[in-house]
C-alpha cells in the first residue's frame, strides 16, 4: 500500500483532515505547509516548512535572479520534495506546488507517481471570470477586500497553476464557484470533516443564540447579516447574536457549538468548511447556495443548508428564529448529511476510488471559459491564449475543448 503526500497550503485547514481519512484507511502518510498560516487555522502537518530557517538572497539583483534563487534554492523545501518523491507514491497538492512554476508537477508525473491537485477557492478563481459568470445567473459577485490583486501578474499566476494542474494532474478536484477559467473536465471537492472534533448534541433553544465568525468580511458579506440582526432587533425578535472573529480554530468550535444558528455567507454558492461544521455539530447554517438561480453545483439533494442572499438573510434569519421545530429539524438532518458525505474517511476513499478508476465520468465539463467569458482586456487575452496553447496538445484538450477563436480569445 504507497504513501500519500498531502501539501502544501493548508486552506480550511484541510490537511490534518485528509491525513485522518486516509490513516483510517490503512495509508501511511506524509504532510507539509510551505506558507504561515492564518492565526484561525490549525495547520497539523509534520512539516511546517514555513517555520524553519531558510537562506535569504534578498540583496541579490536583478530581482528576478533573486525571485529564481529563492524559488529553486530553498533547501528546506528542496528536502522535503526529494523526501516525498521518495518516499510517496500518491499527491495530493491543495493550492500549491513546491515550485513557482510547477516542475515539481511534472517531476512526479515522469517519476511515475500519481497526482491529484485540489482546488479550494482564490486558488483557481479570478475576479474577471467570476463575475462575469455570477452576471450571467444574476448572482451578485463575490465581494474582494481593498488591497485585491487584479494585475496580469497575478492572471498569470492563477492560470499557471490551473493549467499545470490540468496538464500533468490524474485527477482534478474543485466546484464551479471558483472554476470560470477551468477547460479540462473535473470531479467534485468534497469538505473533509474529522467527526471526533465535533460533537453532536441534539436540541435548539426557543431563544436561539445566532453567530457569524467571518475570515473575511467583504467576501462573507457581514454588513448584510448585521443589517438583517440589527432589523430583527429593532423589531423585538428574540435572540442572542455573537460576532466572532480572529479565534483559533479550536476556540472556535467551542463557540459553534453553543451556538443554535450560524451565518456563513452571502456571496460564494457553496457551504465551506464552516458550514460544514456547523451541521457536524447539529447547527442551522444559512449560507448562499445558488438554489434560486439555477447555479448547479451538484450539491447532494439532502443538503439541508438554507439558501439565502444579500436580500433574503433578512426574512430566512427571521424564519428560522421563529420556527423552533424547523431548527431542530435541520440541525438533526446536518449531522446526518455530514456523517454520509463528509467524514474523512469517506472523502479520503472517494478520492482513491476516482484514481484507481481512470473511466470514470467527471461530475463537470467546464463551458463557460470556452464559450462565454471575454477578456477584461487585449493585454489579458494574451496571456489567457499563451495557457491555453500551454495544454492544447492534451489528449483531453481535443475532445473537451477543441480549436477555434472568438472574443480575442484563441483555443
């Protein structure tokens, strides 16, 4: 049975998860981070890369030698690449690679290994796509803090990763939410849960208690649960509310857990790992889902997250608070949803049933890139074809994509 690496960004703080699924499995396992994590993440791995010392060629010019050297000359990272290629048979790569270019992507495919890259979110997503494909369904766009990176330079980065992934990857693993520029076909991500941390206790209080603990509060739309609390409030509805932010993940969950109803999010269609753990823990969790504009992403039909927007938070909150039977009813069906879809073990299995059957159907065929976006710009599209030609010799490329122009755009 071969071992699995499972790096390097620890996003949702996924790592320590699957390495639970796939130890119970029977699975030796071998996990890195290579980027400090925030303070609300756990980032269990046995090698943090990013807290050992490294060289620093910060005085070397021009700067892109010194970008090269830190790249390639990072001997902790260069150790704990050599250490897996030896020692792993299996890849399991969430929102990184070891390299800034992804040799390492092509390494282990030569090397006979198997690769698998997860997508979780900003990863693969950008602003222009996004929004053009939230339009389209008459979704409102996901909202960036001030500071988001809207260069070519950053366009580049995002599509080096995502085609790479599509070139060499055995198995491509993501949603639609964040996969607008996405051409090969790929399965769906499922949230790894480790169940043990999340104990399930059934009841709802009549004066329920309501916290939203945004990582990011443009992208999560706090000012809209706040406004729908602050409304509810002044209209004597009765229920405690609790904003919580900044706490270790640990701390966290202790505050979900007292919790009755959580308020994930206005903007991104999908659960996410809070939204997760809330049902674990047998929470009411209000999250947008994209049910009432057809965005289909293939979330099993007992889901019981409760759809809302930026408009309806008001009257689903209020819903909600005032049907105590509801709440007790949806709390017991997100334990159960969770304990069938999401448990480690069983994320970890489906993943390994999806490489050792190479005929099986993707969930998605992505279309919007190809027959609907247009470039925010002639500087973009250039880029956006150089990534294109980059996996055009692919054998999944010409059945899935084809040769063709339109909108500045080359296939």
């Amino acid at each position: 049975m071969g071992k699995i690496f499972i790096g390097l960004l620890d996003i949702a703080s996924q790592i320590s998860d699957w390495k639970k699924g796939f130890s119970e499995l029977g699975y030796d396992t071998l996990t890195a981070s290579i980027k400090k994590q925030h303070v609300v993440k756990r980032n269990e791995v046995d090698i943090d890369i990013s807290s050992l010392w490294r060289f620093s060629y910060r005085g070397v010019r021009p700067r892109k030698l010194q970008s090269w050297l830190q790249d390639k000359w990072d001997f902790n990272k260069n150790r704990v690449f050599r250490k897996a290629l030896k020692e792993c048979d299996i890849f399991i790569m969430i929102g990184s690679g070891f390299y800034r270019h992804y040799e390492d992507f092509k390494i282990i495919k030569e090397s006979g290994k198997k690769l698998i890259c997860i997508f979780t979110g900003d990863d693969s997503r950008w602003y222009h796509c996004m929004k053009q494909e939230f339009e389209k369904f008459g979704m409102d766009p996901m909202v960036y803090e001030p500071g988001y990176d809207y260069s070519l330079f950053n366009l580049e980065q995002h599509l080096e990763h995502l085609r790479n992934a599509e070139k060499y990857a055995d198995v491509i693993v993501s949603i639609p939410n964040q996969a607008q520029m996405a051409l090969r076909p790929y399965h769906l991500f499922f949230c790894a849960i480790n169940i043990d941390h999340f104990s399930y206790k059934e009841g709802q209080r009549i004066v329920p208690k309501v916290i939203h603990a945004p990582s990011n509060p443009h992208f999560k739309g706090t000012e809209h649960f706040l406004s729908a609390v602050e409304r509810l409030k002044n209209e004597g509805v009765a229920f405690e509310f609790e904003l919580i932010q900044g706490l270790p993940n640990m701390e966290a969950i202790q505050k979900y857990r007292d919790a009755d109803i959580i308020l994930n999010q206005v903007y991104a269609p999908c659960g996410g790992k809070l939204a997760h753990e809330g049902m674990a823990l047998g929470k009411v969790v209000l999250t947008r889902m994209g049910y009432d504009k057809g965005y289909d992403e293939k979330t099993p039909l007992d889901c019981p997250l409760i759809d809302i927007s930026a408009t309806s938070v008001y009257e689903k909150l209020k819903e909600v608070i005032l049907d105590i039977e509801l709440r007790k009813k949806v709390g017991a069906q997100g334990r159960s949803y969770v304990e069938k879809y999401n448990q480690s073990k069983i994320v970890a299995e489906r993943i390994l049933n999806l490489l050792n059957d190479s005929d099986k159907k993707p969930d998605f065929e992505p279309d919007f890139f190809r027959d609907h976006f247009v470039p925010e710009s002639k500087e973009a599209a250039v880029i956006y074809n150089k990534w294109n030609k980059f996996v055009s010799d692919c054998s999944w490329y010409k059945q899935s994509v084809g040769s063709f122009k339109r909108d500045l755009l080359e296939f």
